[in-house]
C-alpha cells in the first residue's frame, strides 16, 4: 500500500512540474513578443494592464494547491 501512495505522490509531482514549465514557456513567449513590440511609454502600459489580467499567479495556485491537498489526503490516508 505504501508503494501504491509514494508512486501517486511521484506522478503528481511530475505533473505539477510539467505543468509549471509549461506556465513558465508561456510567459517566455509573452516576453519575446513584448520585446519585438518595441518599448514606449503606451506599449509598457499596455503589458502593465495585460500582465495584471494574466492568470499565470493563479494558475500556479491552483496546481500547487490541487498537488498539495492530493498529498495531504495520501498522507492522511497512509496514516490512518
């Protein structure tokens, strides 16, 4: 059984992983076409407000958070 629970644990975790890299090419992708734009006054706060509506923080949060419950219940389960 504690097998069964440390091989969860592991895929999970990897799928997090996956799931942040891909979060964290989104926003290379974001940058790059921020940086052919150009600079001026107007773009900048443009991304400033673009940024701002961009759901990458929450995204995050919702794997970490799904990661984190998902491990807390195996442990719990694993305990009891």
């Amino acid at each position: 059984m504690f097998t069964i629970f440390v091989i969860i644990a592991i895929i999970l975790s990897v799928i997090a992983l996956v799931a942040t890299i891909y979060v964290g090419k989104d926003v290379n992708k974001t940058i790059d076409r921020y940086e052919r734009e150009g600079d001026t006054p107007e773009n900048e706060l443009a991304r400033s407000h673009e940024y701002e509506k961009a759901s990458n923080l929450r995204t995050l949060s919702v794997i970490y958070i799904i990661t984190f419950i998902v491990t807390i219940a195996l442990v719990f389960i694993f305990i009891l």
